[in-house]
C-alpha cells in the first residue's frame, strides 16, 4: 500500500478538488481496480463536503452524530495518549459516487495541532511516546495496509505539526499550484520547512535508540527510514484563465504565462531533494488544468467527480464538452501519476 499526499503550503489552488478526482479516477477508471481509501486530514474538511451528501452531515457531526471521523481514530491521542483507535471506515465507496473509502474530516482537528506539537517536541529529543504521537499515520497504514492499495491524504497549506506527522510516514507528495506568484513562494517556503524537520527529525533516529532498548522501539510501527518518505512524484498548475488567440489557439493569458514558466525552475530549485529518484522535472509536470467555470460549484452540489457529471445533475450545454475535456486532462494527470510511482497495467 502507498499512502499519497496533496500537499501546498499555498491554498487555493485547487488541490481539494484534484484530490478527490484523481483518488476517483484511479478507483474506478483502470481495467484493474484499486483499493482507495480517502482520509480528510484538513481541518475544513473540504474533501468531505465534497463527497458526503448535505442530509447525511448529521451522522457525522452535531450532538446526536452516529458515524465516525478522522477524530474518532485521534481520541486517545487528544486524550494525552499515544495510540490510534481503530472504528470501521465511516464512509463506504458504495455510499458515494466517487467510488473511494472517505475517513471524513473534522474541525477539531486544529485542536490535535498543540498536541502533535508537543509530541513533536518529545519526538526530536528521543523521547518514544512523542515518536508514538508523531507516528500515528504510521499505525493507520499497518492497520490497513492489507485492505487497501492506496491511502490518498487531502492536507490543508499549513505548515504545522499535524501535516508534519502526515508527511513523516507519506510515500509520496503531489503539488498542485496556482498560477500567482505566491504559490512560487510557497515552494520556497514548503522546501525549508521541510528539509528542516526531516533533519531534526533523523538526528532524532539517533537518540532514540540511545534512550531505548530495540525491543521497544520494535513494538511500534514508527517510520525509522526519514530519506524515503515524502517523494515528489508531481505537480499541476491549475485555475489559470485562456484565451483565443488568432495564432496558436487557447492558451493562458501573459500574466498567468509568466508564472506558469518559472514553476519548473522553482521546483527544481528548491525541492530537488524531495524528487523521486529517476524523475525529471518534466516527468513531474502532471499537465495544466485551466479554470473550469461552472463546473466545480456543479460537481460540489452533486457531491460527484468533475469527469463524471452528467445531465441529471445539471449539465447543459458546453458543459458536455468541458466535462469530456475534464475527463481527459484529468486521465493525463493520473497516467502520469502512475507512471511516476511504477503503478501500471494494460489498461
């Protein structure tokens, strides 16, 4: 099983939603179907809203809320603890058209921010109830590592301590980016975060076994290997306006244009030693995905993937032409993806 992080220290750019339609798309498009589980690790909780229906958020959130969350498998940890509980998957690939598992996500989980803060803290002293802490995605993978084959993870652009812990037992990280300068930055800035708890965090390797014994360290399922977690398998560029031009057909207009060229350089400047080994820049470039309009609110209120929407829920017109274009911009990206990654079959 692979565990697959969206991640951007800038937000608004579109990363929710190509989560939710790249984890669909592989789920259900290939002639060998995979096993996905979808968790919701961003505190607003966006992928969920754009998966369960309105009527059902009363089963999940509220006073009377019978189903689970993201925060139900956190319970001990906000509790002062170190474990992970473990409750069915609350939301069911044969609930949603999406055809993923969802682990929904849940506000209070900028609540567990101080606590893995604090763990963190203990983590990088040696101390192996912060590892445990620190570690908590690392038990979700063990505990379904058999049910599933890929673990697809929506963060929000914080840089703190919970997509920290995300990131320390993530496989790989896909880079979605708007086409403003700020999301340049945020490559910059995502690069020094990084590289800096990943140091703190292999000297930290070193003390914990200078405080404890293997066979404790051993009876927990703590990432031990920091160098081969994190790899970047992809970026996209996406929400940039096109125009008609008499030569050369649509493309994005100058000021989008400027931004779009310098991202290659930006990423190969500050995040080349977040590459996957064998990867070149322009193996990275998942491809471009223009601004699609209606389309997004549409797919929102259908609670349904872009490349599949159609006239009952509401499609009209060159909507038809923009969902089929969708279809085939987002096969592109996921082909790519799978190439990235040595996940291909005949299909």
């Amino acid at each position: 099983m692979k565990v697959i992080t969206f991640f951007n220290n800038k937000g608004g750019v579109g990363k929710t939603t190509l989560a939710v339609n790249v984890a669909s798309f592989i789920a259900t498009q290939y002639k060998n179907k995979n096993r996905i589980l979808f968790l919701d690790a961003d505190p607003q909780a966006n992928s969920t809203q754009m998966m369960i229906p309105d009527e059902m958020w009363g089963e999940f959130y509220g006073y009377e809320a019978k189903r689970s969350t993201i925060m139900n498998y956190l319970t001990s940890i906000e509790e002062g603890n170190s474990d992970v509980v473990y409750v069915d998957v609350p939301f069911k690939k044969g609930e949603n058209r999406f055809g993923v598992d969802l682990i929904p996500g849940h506000p209070s989980l900028a609540i567990i921010e101080d606590i893995l803060s604090d763990g963190w803290n203990k983590c990088i002293s040696g101390d192996l109830g912060g590892f445990r802490k620190t570690n908590w995605l690392s038990f979700i993978k063990e505990h379904f590592k058999d049910s599933y084959d890929y673990i697809f993870i929506d963060v929000g652009p914080s840089l703190g301590a919970l997509n920290r812990s995300i990131l320390v037992n993530t496989d790989y990280i896909i880079t979605p980016m708007g086409s403003d300068i700020f999301s340049l930055i945020g490559i910059s800035n995502m690069s020094t975060w990084m590289r800096n708890w990943m140091n703190s965090y292999r000297t930290a390797i070193g003390l914990l076994h200078d405080k404890h014994n293997s066979a404790s360290i051993e009876k927990y399922s703590l990432n031990l290997q920091i160098d081969k977690v994190s790899r970047l398998v992809g970026f996209s560029i996406q929400q940039y306006v096109t125009k008609t031009f008499k030569e050369g057909g649509r493309r994005p207009i100058a000021s989008y244009d400027t931004i779009i060229k310098n991202v290659p350089e930006a990423i190969e400047t500050h995040l080349q030693t977040l590459i996957k080994d064998g990867l070149t820049v322009d193996d990275l470039n998942l491809g471009d995905i223009p601004y699609l309009y209606s389309l997004v609110p549409l797919a929102q209120t259908s609670k349904a993937p872009m490349y599949n929407l159609t006239r009952v829920d509401g499609v009209v017109g060159g909507q038809t032409s923009s969902v089929k274009k969708y279809k085939e911009m987002i096969q592109v990206v996921c082909d790519k993806i799978r190439d990235n990654i040595g996940d291909t079959d005949a299909s």
